[in-house]
C-alpha cells in the first residue's frame, strides 16, 4: 500500500506550475515553486521537521519536552505538526501584527500562543525575540529553536527545497527568485543551485521597512532602514544567521501595497491561492524582468497559502482601509482600475 505512515511523511515534493498571464511582460519562462502543498501550508513544514530531528538527534530535545519558537505563524504551524506527532508540547510566541486566523490556527493544532508588541527593538524584554529565550529558559525541558540563527533551516532547504527545483527543471533553472525573512529558503536552495551550477542567479526579496537590501549593497545594517510595514513573513529588522549573502546575488524591494495587489493577481490570473509574500515574489521578479532573455528559465518560490490572509488580503474592506484599493475587486480587470 502506497500510504504515509503520518503527517509529515506528507513534507516535500511540491508540484512546479508554469505561469502564463501575470508574468506576460517577463520575456523567459516563469515557473512557481507551489509550497502551500506541503501538509501545514507553507514551505516552513521543511525546516521545522529538520530543525526538530537535529535537536532530538543531539539531545537538545528530549521525551516530553516543550518547543518554544517565535513564530509569524508558518513555521509554528509546521512545528505544530511535528510536536503533535511526536509528542511535544509547543509555546508559539508571535508579534500582534500578525492576522488571527494564523493564531487560530496554531491553536487548532494544540499550541499555546504568546502574543507580544510588533514596534518595540529587539533586545526590548518585551520583544517576541526576548520573550521566546525567556519562556524557554524558564520552561523544565524547554527547548528554543531559533530559526533565525538554526543552521538546521537552511540545511532543510539544502537537502530537499534545492534538488527538488533542479530535478523538476531537469537542471535548466537559470534564476531563483524568493522573498527572505529569516533567511532558510534562499540560502539553502541558493547554496544547492550554485553547487550544481554557479551562473544560476539567486535573486531576494525585501520589504521596505527591512535592512537586507542595503546590508547586501553596502555591508552596513542601517537602522534608519527598520520601520514597521505590513507584509508578513518576510523582511527582517536584525540579520539573522540563516541569510547567506554570499549565495545571493541582489535583492529587490517590493512595498506592502504592491505585494497586496499582485497576490490577489496571482488569484485570478493563475488560480493560485497563495499569501502576501508570494505577492511580493512576483512583483520583485517583474520588478527585475530587464534582466531577462527568452532562454532564461526563471522560478519562483510562493510560500504559502492565500487562506491564512482571508481577514486582510483577501478582504476588501481591509484592503480599501489600507487605501490599496478604492473599488470591488473581483476580477484582475478591476485590480488594474484601482
Ligand atoms: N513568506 C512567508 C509567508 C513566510 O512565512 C516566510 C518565513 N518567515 C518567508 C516568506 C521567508 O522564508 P525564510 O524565512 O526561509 O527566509
């Protein structure tokens, strides 16, 4: 019998689509990397799997123990699956920018959920980075997985994210693109691709509001850079371990009202119910299209699902209030009128 002795024997083997209609001024082929097919979602199942098994396979958790992780809410989820199945306890601490439905969510799969301030500096004791190592020194068996600076995140990507890409293009990838938050998906996949061939350009993803654009163009992590924004998942105010950047060879930067629009785009042009970032993704590849020849074969990696963003993407209320659009959207026709 072909069956999965558990969920998240499930993890991987996402399917590639082509693009055909929001990429029609890009001159190569676009291909989308679709990670809402992993079990939790999101691309983030991967590494919070690998970043649990490193840590039983060293001690670092142990039977019973509690995983404590500040999370945006995907690689909760993805550890969630991994605690429920395994047998852990999860505390998910998370920032208030976050939508409810991914704190419903983390819920639903057993997780306790610690909710903290967005706008306050990292090393704040109120900061989700501060009460994550608090909660996990204060927790008997507590373990603190740090995604940002666990090198078992990008070691994910590495082992799976990366041959899948190259095995599914049948090694005739030319370009990755992928929006970065702590940093895993490009820097593993970047360092697989480039190990098969070092002319794949690796291209990154920034918010407005973030510091890795400027920190990869000039080597200085410029604080005037930090602000808050509203896309999720991705831009970061520290410079976690995970970004590699020396397999990254640019980065773009796509603004919250743009990654709105082109994920909703991504709905009705291609039938892909995918979140915000993803918005971000394809807008930075149009962004950077210039670039590109007709024998380039581009993918793009979409993180995960439109139905954690149903309250704000995908509300019109939310997003006539955030003044990205001014009418009805219900089809791309409109979200070009806007
Ligand atoms: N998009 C979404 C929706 C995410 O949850 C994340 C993870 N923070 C990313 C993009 C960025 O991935 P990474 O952390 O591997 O850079």
């Amino acid at each position: 019998m072909k069956i999965a002795k558990n969920i998240l024997e499930t993890i991987g083997n996402t399917p590639m689509v082509q693009l055909n209609h929001i990429t029609k001024d890009i001159p190569a082929t676009v291909l989308a990397k679709v990670e809402y097919f992993n079990p939790g979602h999101s691309c983030k199942d991967r590494m919070a799997l690998k970043m649990v098994e490193d840590a039983e396979a060293d001690g670092r958790l142990v039977p019973g123990g509690t995983i404590i992780e500040g999370t945006s809410g995907n690689t909760g989820m993805g550890l969630a699956l991994a605690a429920v199945v395994k047998g852990y306890k999860l505390i998910c601490v998370i920032t208030d920018k976050q939508s409810k439905e991914k704190m419903d969510i983390l819920r639903a799969v057993g997780a306790k959920v610690v909710v903290c301030p967005t706008d306050v500096e990292p090393t704040d004791p109120r900061s989700y980075y501060s009460v994550s190592k608090r909660l996990a020194e204060e927790t008997p068996n507590g373990w603190y997985v740090n995604q940002y600076d666990n090198p078992s995140n990008a070691q994910a990507n590495y082992e799976q994210t990366g041959p899948e890409i190259w095995e599914q293009t049948e090694g005739k990838i030319t370009h990755f693109i992928v929006g970065v938050g702590t940093g895993g998906t490009i820097s593993g996949v970047g360092k697989y691709l480039k190990e098969k061939n070092p002319n794949i350009k690796i291209w990154g993803v920034d918010t407005y509001g973030s510091v890795f654009k400027k920190y990869k163009e000039t080597g200085i992590f410029d604080e005037n850079e930090v602000y808050s924004y509203v896309t999720e998942g991705i831009g970061e105010d520290i410079l976690p371990e995970n970004v590699n950047f020396d397999v990254i060879d640019g980065f773009t930067k796509v603004t919250d009202k743009d990654a709105a629009v082109y994920c909703r785009k991504l709905a009705l042009e291609e039938g892909l119910f995918v979140g915000m970032s993803s918005g971000s993704a394809i807008k930075g590849l149009l962004q950077l299209k210039d670039e590109l020849g007709p024998d380039d074969i581009v993918v793009v990696l979409f993180h995960d699902s439109g139905s954690r963003y149903i309250g704000k993407i995908f509300n019109d209320d939310w997003m006539r209030e955030k003044g990205y659009i001014t009418n009805e959207v219900s089809t791309a026709v409109d979200l070009i009128q806007n």
